[in-house]
C-alpha cells in the first residue's frame, strides 16, 4: 500500500452491490416493511431502522473552536541543510519529502460559518515522518491573545454567542480584550484589525509557530526556535466589506479556492524558516522568550531557511480526511520540544483531549491521524470503543521483562543541561506588564510596518471602528483609549470612525 492509501480511505471498489452495513444485499432501498400498503411499519424493517439509527449519529461534535476548516495533502521537502539545528529524521538529507496534511480554519464560527470571517486562521500540518507524526499546530499570525492559558475558555467564549441572546456580542468582544488585565492582546487584537485579519486566500497568507519551540541536534546543542512558512503566492487579503459581501455571496469562498487550485494543477508552496535563539540571547530579551504576545525582531533572528510546504492533492472524502484529522501540538518527534511557553504547555493536554472527546480513545487509528510511516508499537494503548486495528493481537498488554522489547535510545544525550527550573509552587497570573512593554510590537507595526503599506494604518482604524461601534459607549471609550496607547493618532481615528457609524445605526434603526 502506498502512503497515499493509507491515508485515504476512499477506496473504489468494482463489484459496486448494494448491501446493508452488515453486507448483505439489498434488493430496494426506498421500500419499506408494513402491514398491507398503508398499514404501519414493522419493527424487523432492520433496513430501515439502521439507515434512520446510523444517520442519526452521522455527526461527530464540532471542534471548539476551528470548527469551520479545509485542507489538503502534500509534502515537505529539505531545502536547506538544518542538522546542526534540528537531528530529527525528516530534515536528515537535503531533497528529502515527507507526506503531510495541512488543515486552516477560522476559530470562532461554526462549522458552517463564513470563510472571510475576521478572525485568525488555523494553520495545522501533519507531517507522517519516519519517527511518528508531528503536528505543526500553528495560526496565520505570529502571536495570540493571551498568555496565561487559564484564559482561554474566557476568550474563546467572548468571540462566540452571548449565552441569553444567542447572537455575536461586541460588549463581550471587546469587554475582555480591553480590560486592563487582558490587554496582553493588543498585539494580536492590532494584527486581526489589520488588512491580514480578512486572507483572500488560504494560499496567500503564512503560518507561524507563534510559540516559542526547543529543537537539538544530535549533539545535544539546542536552541529556541520559531517557525514562518511564508507563502509562495505573497500575501492577499480582503476588505472589511470585501469579506462581509464575500461572506454573503460564497461564504465557502476559501475551501473552493484552495481546492480549484489543487485541481488545476496550481499547487501552493510555502517557504519554510525558522529563527534561531541561545539561551544566552534569550536572557538578553526585553520580553520573556516564552510570551506567546511577543515576535522576535526579524533583524535580530533572521529567517533561516529549511524546506518548502507543497499541497498539491485534494481529500477524496472530507469527512474521512479532513473532520476526522486530529492534530495535536503533543504529537512531536526527537529533537522537536515544547518549550515552557505556558499556553503550549497547556496545549499539550488539550488537543489530544479533544479528539479523544470528538472521536474517540482510539482516534489515531483512523487512517488520516495513523502513523503509518514509523514502526508503531504501542501493546499498552489497548481495547476501548471502535479498536479497529487488530489491538495488538496476543502481545501482552504491559511491558514485560520476559519479552524482548526493544526501548530504543535516541542517539542524543538526556538534556540534562537544559532549562533547569527550581522554584515554589505558587499561583501566577502573568497578567499586564508592568511599563509599557505589551504595547512596544504593536507601536511597531503601526508606526513602522503598517506606515509602508500604503491605506493600511487608514483601514485598521475603518476596521476597529465599525466594529466597535455595535458596542455600548462605555466600552467603545476602553476601545478608544487602548489603541490611544499603540498610537494617540489611531486611537482618535477609531473615535472618529466609531462615533459615525454608531450614530448612522442609530439611525438605521429608528
Ligand atoms: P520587520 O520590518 O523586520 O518585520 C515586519 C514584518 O511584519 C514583515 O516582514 C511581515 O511579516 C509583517 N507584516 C506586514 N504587514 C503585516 C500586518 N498587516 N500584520 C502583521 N504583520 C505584518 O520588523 P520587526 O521584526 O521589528 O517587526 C515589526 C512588527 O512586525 C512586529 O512588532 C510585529 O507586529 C510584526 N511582525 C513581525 C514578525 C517577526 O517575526 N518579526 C512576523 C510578523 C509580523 P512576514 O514577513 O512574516 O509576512
């Protein structure tokens, strides 16, 4: 079987005789077992009662978030020579291919809403290596809202419904952003509302690690890394109303434009890098290296080339492929580590557990999420529902020292020297920082970045504007103020633009 096969389970078969789930054939799917033509139905219709049971539980429960999402397969191949970085498998030898999956998605919609949606966009690669699957679980922008991941429920929450309304709630968007503790955000928050929240195009917007990761190589040196795949196609985004319209037109715009593309043979690539940092420069930082809030200055930590992310083959069955795919931050390959950032941390327990709620225990024998390409062998993970995979046979179900069970030693020496952590066990809230050091990166993108993109410093304030102005005055005022902090300039503009709009729906509604 080849590695495509493996993971696609859509299989075509020739003799194509219709039968039950049980295989037995069916001679007319649309009758039904009843007393004389009109009489009631009789309970031994077992056809009829499996087609109603079974479509009944043809849906898994949404992820939340990243409900809403597309992908596609492809491969990874070695550019650049990255051993004295990385000693894992996959980067050993330049022109190297490594199957992968990538899915993107928006976060906060449901799985039905609009592609255009502001929103970041999930970024999620598995890549199907020698050494297990290692799953890249990344976003279109390079930071994220919080840092203490004891606020993510909270976020997540503000950016679905109001629980009594049921509708999208700007007060409680904007309510937890600029509360004084939570303005951690304001970079991200800065990024969302630029051109870069509305991608045109799952091809024409870049992926990054955001997190901070720890790779070695096989000598035991290691360092902080974070991870751009920067796309090949540049960077394409929508309007504010571009999106809105596009929502209303084709809100299956993306999906649609990233499959065409495949199909015609228009396959996307991305350049992948990664910046490199020594603990020694990591002491030396402004900001903590494990603030998800922060980006490493390009200058500083150039992007060193690694590999190129093609996708160049469609799913040939969704559901299969793409809503049963379970990436996991957790599924990692030697000398690929977390680093001590608290939300990967948390992120760790967290994806994994998902799947385990959405799919199921046994989520990784599903073909798409199967390592397939190592030699996996895991005789404790046994039984529990859907063990399709022949659960191990007779080996016995724990590691016994009358068997010859090989632990293999990875040829790295134990890290020992690493990240050494001493400390009491206290309750830590890493809420604002002290001084004005959360709103340096953003200050830097307005002033600096978005000054060169010509219109762009104009349509982040058009963006949070109308926003902002479904929200009540006294949180439009926190708004106001906020982004008075980033820039005096930016701040009044979102006044000026709020204030309009707020007076023209006023209007709109008398
Ligand atoms: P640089 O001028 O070296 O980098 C600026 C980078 O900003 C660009 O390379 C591009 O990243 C990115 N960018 C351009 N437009 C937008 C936008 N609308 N929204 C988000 N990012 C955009 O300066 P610095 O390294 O000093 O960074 C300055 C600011 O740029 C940061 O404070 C941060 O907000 C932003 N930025 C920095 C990144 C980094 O890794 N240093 C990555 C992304 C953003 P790209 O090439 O990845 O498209």
């Amino acid at each position: 079987m080849s590695a495509e096969d493996k993971t696609n389970t859509a299989e075509v078969r020739e003799d194509r005789v219709v039968t039950n789930s049980n295989g037995i054939p069916m001679n007319d799917p649309f009758a039904t077992q009843r007393i004389g033509e009109h009489g009631p139905l009789l309970m031994q219709d077992s056809n009829l009662i499996e087609s109603l049971a079974h479509f009944n539980r043809e849906r898994v429960p949404e992820r939340n978030p990243h409900a809403h999402g597309s992908g596609a397969f492809g491969y990874f191949e070695v550019t650049d020579d990255i051993t004295d970085i990385c000693g894992s498998a996959m980067f050993d030898t330049i022109g190297k291919r490594t199957r992968c999956l990538t899915r993107f998605s928006t976060v906060g919609g449901e799985k039905g809403s609009a592609d255009t949606a502001r929103d970041p966009r999930g970024f999620a690669t598995k890549f199907y290596t020698e050494e297990g699957n290692l799953d890249w679980v990344y976003n279109n922008t390079p930071v994220f809202f919080i840092r203490d991941p004891s606020k993510f429920p909270h976020f997540i929450h503000t950016q679905k419904r109001n629980p009594r309304t049921n509708l999208k709630d700007a007060n409680m968007f904007w309510d937890f952003l600029t509360t004084p503790e939570n303005q951690v955000a304001i970079h991200q928050v800065t990024i969302l509302f630029s051109d870069r929240g509305t991608p045109a195009s799952f091809r024409k917007m870049n992926g990054y690690s955001g997190h901070t990761y720890k790779w070695s190589n096989k000598k035991g040196d290691w360092h902080y890394v974070q991870v751009h795949i920067i796309s090949d196609q540049g960077i394409e985004n929508f309007t504010n109303e571009e999106a809105i319209e596009m929502a209303g037109k084709n809100p299956d715009y993306c999906t649609e434009d990233l499959a065409n593309a495949i199909e015609r043979g228009d396959a996307p690539s991305w350049t992948v890098s990664v910046q490199v940092m020594t603990e020694e420069q990591a002491k030396k930082l402004p900001f903590s290296v494990f603030d998800l809030t922060k980006v490493w200055s390009h200058k500083d930590f150039p992007l060193r080339r690694i590999g190129k992310l093609v996708l160049n083959e469609n799913p040939q069955n969704f559901f299969a492929q793409i809503e049963q795919a379970a990436f996991a931050p957790s599924n990692t390959v030697p000398y690929q580590e977390a680093s001590a950032d608290p939300v990967l941390q948390s992120r760790l327990f967290a994806y994994a557990d998902a799947h385990r709620y959405r799919i199921g225990p046994n989520y990784n024998q599903v073909p798409v999420n199967c390592p397939y390409a190592s030699k996996f062998f895991t005789p404790v993970m046994r039984d529990g529902p859907m063990n399709v995979d022949g659960n191990f046979g007779s080996e016995p179900n724990y590691y016994s020292t009358n068997c010859k069970y090989q632990f293999i030693q990875q040829d790295r020496p134990i890290q020992q020297h690493q990240e050494v952590w001493q400390g009491p066990a206290i309750p830590y809230h890493w809420a604002t920082s002290a001084g004005d050091i959360d709103y340096v990166q953003p200050r830097a993108l307005y002033q600096k970045v978005l000054a060169k993109q010509p219109g762009a410093q104009e349509r982040l304030a058009h963006n949070v504007g109308v926003h902002v102005a479904n929200a009540c005055s006294g949180i439009q005022e926190r708004v106001f103020e906020m982004f008075s902090r980033v820039d005096p300039q930016l701040g009044n503009r979102i006044r000026e633009i709020a204030t309009e709009k707020t007076t023209e729906n006023k209007m709109n509604k008398l």
